[in-house]
C-alpha cells in the first residue's frame, strides 16, 4: 500500500501555472512536475473562499450543509474528516497547516496522529502565517521521526502552504524576478493591501496589474517550496511509495469581474483550481478533460488506501480514471464582500462540461455562460440559451434546501 500525500496551495488559481497557460514561467518545478503527472484541465473548486472550499477538500461536504464552519461555530460533526476516515482504518495521518480557518480552535483537528495549525506561531501583519519553509520542516521533522521508529506503516500527509495568500508582501528577490523594474518597500506593499485590497479599488488598472505582479512574485517563492518538500519526501525516502495530489482550495481575482481578492462569487478565476496527481509508478505523464471537484478528493484518497469512502461523503473518487461516472460540480458560499456580514446572502454554482449556471440570492439575479466559447465568463446566456432552464433546474434544489 502506498502512502498519501496531499499538498494544498491556498489562493492559487489554476491559469497562472505555465502548465494551464500562464506565462512568465513562474511555477518552473510545477509545470515540470506536471508533466509527469495526470493533470486534470477541468477540476471546480466547491467555494471560492476558504471556509466554502476546504469542507469539500476534507469532508467531501458543501459549506451550506450544516450551520457550522464560517459561523463562528466548530466544525459539525456531522461532517466526517478524510482523517477520521483514514484513521478508522488504521492508517497514520499528519497535517501542517497555517490557515487560522482550519485550525482546532474550529475543530478541524479531529482523526489526526499529528496536527500542526500554527495558532501559536509568532507571526507579522505584513506576513499573518508561517511560511512554507516552516511548513516543510516541520514535515521533515515528522518524517525524520517515523524513520528514527523505524515506522514504514503506510501514511496519510496534508501540508497547506499559506504564502500566495494576501497582504502580497513577497520577499524583493522574488519581485525582481517577476519585474526588476518594482522597487517597493515591505510598508509600501502592505499600504496597497491596507488602501487597495481592502477597499476592493479596482478604479486604477495599473495598481491592480501590480497586485497582480506581487502576487506572481509569490507564486515564485511557492515554486521553491513544492521543490522542496519533493525533495524532503525523497530524501527521506518515501517519495517513490507515495502519489502526491497537489491542487489549491480557490484562486484569487484581480479585476477579472470587477473586484479584488476572493470574495463571495462563483466565477472562474475564484472556482477553477490546478489539479495534478503524481504518481512515480507512472512516470509518463497524462492530461484528463474530465469535470472533477473539491468534493472528490477524500473519496479519491480513500480509493488509493483501498479503504471504503465514509458514507456521508458526495464525492466520487476520479481514480481509476476510466472508472470514473462524470457528472455536474457544484459550488456554494455567502455571497459576502470581505468579512461575512449577518446579512450576507448565498451565492450558488453548477457546471456540466462547458455550461455553467450561476444564482445569487440578495437579487434573485441568474448568470449562464458557455465557458468554451466565453472563458472570461463575460456573456450571460441566462435570459435566451436553449439549456437555461435545465441548468437552473439542475442547481434550484440546492438553492430551495437553504
């Protein structure tokens, strides 16, 4: 039995990686190592924020399904873990994360041998988490420990990298190397958050296209960090015993639809997410069309164990691939702007091959669009495409349940 690795990038969207198109070369170590993985060109995140994404990420669960997470509430327990599942099964699990989100304080801790979730971490306003590099090491230490016990048992890994995450205030290496014309101060960066990011100012394009730049600069020093932590699994010798998924909870919008940062929408540059799943056994690399989802990856991760998915899961492991019963993604959230408010309104998604259907409930107001021949998501086909009431049927009774 082989181990497991899940390695989540926070804030990543999917059409920055070279390997989904993005220019730049910006992620050198991860469009080679899709190359050598099967890459997913169509996998939808279950929410575009955090709180909406990762209980499809790790419960194969919707965020509106239980009055939890997101309310200042504790993870339901109605909600089973991937490692609940895992750990019920006898398998080892870890976790390293620095998203405050997750943390045990909101009862994502449970089934886990290990639990690292950086609450007590000395951190900055300019840099609110650990960065990777922490991250990988205390991934080593961990694995250094299972081999000084001399413990080959099979094992579940999550690590969570926090740094392509907003306020943008990247190292200035990492700047030059996206634009050696930028000369920024870490106060002068952290102002655009503080003044651009927060307010959602979309009003002066080349501040926005700059945002953009710090964000690349991120993406760099996250490149680094997923080359490392390769390396760590390899040194210590579990990287060829082990299939390594790599995907991002939400991206990170820059204008695209008239705002900033990831606030409560459903579109593309929010929902869809980078998917690569690595495995040594098969070192010719693959590319799938098929429609996967967030919801699908502890369904996913229990098939590679051989261990039967909980049954309150509403996923489908995507693995073996010819196996696997194509059908809609769907995602949900607050439509929130910023900090949810007590009057915030859900905002819902559904997507079948290149249609998707949008609904947002503070105005009743629908959107439809073709994402094959409109992927900027700039048409609304709602009022006259021939499918437009199917697709609304399709995403009405998720709507009705809340």
């Amino acid at each position: 039995m082989k181990n497991v690795v899940l390695l989540t990038i926070d804030t990543l969207r999917r059409d920055v990686l070279g390997c989904y198109g993005g220019g730049g070369g910006h992620s050198p170590f991860i469009d080679a190592l899709a190359a050598k993985s099967l890459r997913f060109t169509r996998c939808m995140s279950v929410g575009p924020y955090t709180q909406a994404a990762f209980p499809g990420l790790l419960t194969s669960s919707y965020y509106l399904d239980h009055p939890d997470h997101g309310k200042g509430k504790t993870l339901s327990p109605e909600r089973t873990l991937v490692s609940e599942a895992l750990k019920a099964a006898g398998l080892a699990t870890a976790a390293f994360h620095s998203n405050p989100y997750l943390c045990e304080l909101f009862g994502w801790n449970r089934g886990w041998d290990k639990f690292y979730d950086s609450m007590d971490a000395d951190v900055s306003d300019e840099v609110p988490y650990v960065r990777g590099s922490v991250i990988n090491a205390k991934v080593d230490g961990w694995l250094s420990t299972r081999a000084i016990e001399d413990d080959e048992s099979p094992f579940f890994l999550w690590a969570h990298y926090m740094d392509i995450h907003e306020p943008y205030v990247p190292e200035d290496h990492y700047v030059k190397a996206v634009d050696p014309s930028i000369s920024l101060s870490q106060s002068e960066m952290f102002k655009l958050f503080t003044d651009v990011l927060l307010p959602r100012d979309v009003s002066d394009p080349d501040t926005v296209a700059l945002l953009k730049k710090l964000y690349l600069a991120h993406l760099r020093e996250i490149d680094e960090y997923a080359r490392a932590f390769f390396g760590i699994l390899e040194r210590q010798g579990v990287l060829a015993d082990s299939v390594v998924i790599v995907t991002a909870d939400h991206g990170d919008e820059f204008g695209d639809h008239g705002g900033l940062s990831h606030d409560g929408k459903m579109m593309g540059e929010l929902l869809d997410v980078p998917l690569l799943v690595y495995d040594p056994a098969k070192p010719e690399g693959a590319t799938s069309d098929a429609l996967v989802s967030g919801v699908d990856i502890p369904s996913t991760i229990a098939h590679l164990f051989g261990v039967e998915p909980a049954p309150n899961w509403q996923g489908e492991s995507f693995l073996p691939l010819e196996d696997y019963a194509e059908k809609g993604a769907f995602a949900e959230a607050i439509g929130k702007r910023g900090k949810e408010k007590a009057d915030d309104k859900p905002v819902f998604a559904y997507r079948e091959g290149d249609l998707k259907v949008c609904y947002r409930s503070a105005d009743g107001a629908w959107g439809l669009f073709d994402l094959a021949a409109d992927p900027e998501e700039r048409k609304n086909l709602a009022a006259d495409h021939p499918r437009a009431g199917e697709m609304k049927s399709r995403l009405k009774p998720r709507i009705d349940r809340v």
